[in-house]
C-alpha cells in the first residue's frame, strides 16, 4: 500500500523527558529531527507541554509507514483489525493510538491513555471495501 503523507503528533509533559522519548521516537519511526515541529504551549494548570508533530511526505512517508507497521505487537494488529472501520476517515487515512510507553520494548501496542499518534494517508483511494482490505491485509 502507498502512502502521500504520514503524520506523528503527541504531547509531551514537563515531568517527561523530552529529549529520551523524541530519540525513541527517531529510531523506531527512522525520522530525523529535522522533521520534528516542536511548540510549547501551557497546560490546564500551568503546566508546560510540548506538542510534538511531524510531517512525512513522498517516498519518505513509505520508509516510515512500513517502519511503524512492521513494529506492531501481534495484539496491536489484532486490535487495529478489528477497530479498522472506525479508524478510517472520509477520505481512507487509517489513524493509530500507539502506546507510548510500548516504545521502551520497541514492539508497539495500542493505547488511548497518551498515545502517539499517527496518520497513515494513502495516495490512492479506491472504494471503502477496497481500502478496508488493504488496510487488513498490510496490518496481517
């Protein structure tokens, strides 16, 4: 399946090390840091927050997104099979809540609880069945 675009965007805390959890970032996704958009912004309490964001594009957008699939668990493919539908937007990009703690093992879950984010964007679409079953089939 060909991708135009990946987009990876999550939250980083003050508590957090920033710095440890772009590096693993960096190397499970193969993205550099030049890639990366970082913006500070202030928290419900006042607390500082980073927001994270980067922007694949071309062929780079396929290293990255066979990079991400290729590191999903065997639950997390399960579990994105059986969510797929609802995991699709009007225009076919499948989005994936990737747990960020699951970054340390370097195989990834899912998670909802301070996920990475990322949205996967084919560069053809052809039918919600069709990309429904490539979407499964590149997550088998």
């Amino acid at each position: 399946m060909d991708f135009s675009s990946v987009t990876i965007s999550f939250f980083v805390h003050s508590t957090e090390d920033e710095d440890r959890i772009l590096k693993l970032v960096e190397d499970i996704f193969g993205i550099e840091n030049t890639e990366i958009i970082r913006e500070k912004i202030s928290g419900h309490f006042g607390n500082q927050i980073t927001v994270v964001r980067a922007h694949i594009i071309g062929q780079r957008a396929q290293i990255v997104a066979h990079r991400i699939v290729v590191a999903l668990s065997s639950e997390a493919r399960a579990s994105i099979h059986g969510e797929i539908t609802r995991s699709l937007d009007e225009h076919d990009s499948l989005y994936l809540r990737l747990d960020r703690q699951s970054f340390e093992d370097r195989t990834l879950s899912v998670s909802d609880e301070e996920p990475i984010r990322v949205k996967l964007k084919p560069k053809v679409r052809s039918g919600r069945q069709f990309m429904i079953r490539q979407y499964e089939e590149m997550i088998e």
